[in-house]
C-alpha cells in the first residue's frame, strides 16, 4: 500500500500541468491525453469526456467551455485509500487552498466540494453538488 501510494504521488509529480474544475478541454487533455470516450449533451448544455490517466478513469462534465465536476475511478475497480483521496484532493487544489474535510467523506473548498465513496471521488461547483442532491 505505501508503495502504490509513493508511485501515485511520483506520477501526479511528474505529470505536467494540473488539471482543476474551470479548465477547459484543451487543459483537461494536456494533463490526461485524449479522451477515450465523449458523451455531447449528456446533461442539459453539457458534455462528458472520459480519459485514462494512470491507474484512474476521470470523467469530465464541461459546461459552456469549462469544467464543472471531475470523478475519479481507480481503473482497477479496487477502493480508494484516505490517502490516496487526499492526493487527489491536493492535486485538483487551487494554488494556495486547502480543503477542509467536513465528515469522513465530504470536503470543501471555498466553491468546490468533494464526495469520496469506497470507489470514486467526486470534485464538483458547490452549487452543482447542491443542486444534484435535491
């Protein structure tokens, strides 16, 4: 386990760029490659792209030209590690941001909030988390 979680953090290193909610479909594939699948108005004025980065499945929602929420799969079905969701956390930050965990799943950032389930990791808009829930 230490050793996954060592080659995590020497890949998110080395990865150039960081990929962060807002970004647009040019910096959502320099950081993760081209993406393996697109899905156009998935959800009202929405698209979903889909990439393969590392050991991960990141599926993208981009609205109006930006990205609204990223959801991160381990590629290998297994569970999410708290410290592997934590460097994720790190990774998706705004320079000079920290997140605040609110309970054992849930944590935010001044306008993002992120959920962790045993297999995915959810970075959303507040607002979008919000709205989702109702």
């Amino acid at each position: 386990m230490k050793l996954a979680a060592a080659l995590l953090l020497f890949f998110i290193s080395v990865t150039p760029g960081h990929a962060r909610l807002g970004d647009s479909l040019k910096d959502l594939k320099r950081k993760y490659g081209e993406p393996i699948d697109a899905e156009s108005g998935s959800e009202a004025g929405a698209d979903r792209y889909s990439f393969r980065w590392y050991n991960y499945l990141v599926t993208v929602t981009v609205r109006d030209g930006s990205s609204v929420s990223e959801e991160f799969a381990r590629a290998d079905r297994k569970e999410f590690s708290l410290s592997e969701v934590q460097q994720l956390l790190m990774e998706s930050s705004e320079p000079g941001l920290a997140w605040t965990q609110t309970d054992g799943s849930t944590w935010k950032q001044q306008d993002r909030v992120a959920t962790w389930s045993a297999r995915s990791l959810m970075v959303e808009e507040k607002a979008r988390a919000l709205k989702r829930r109702r």
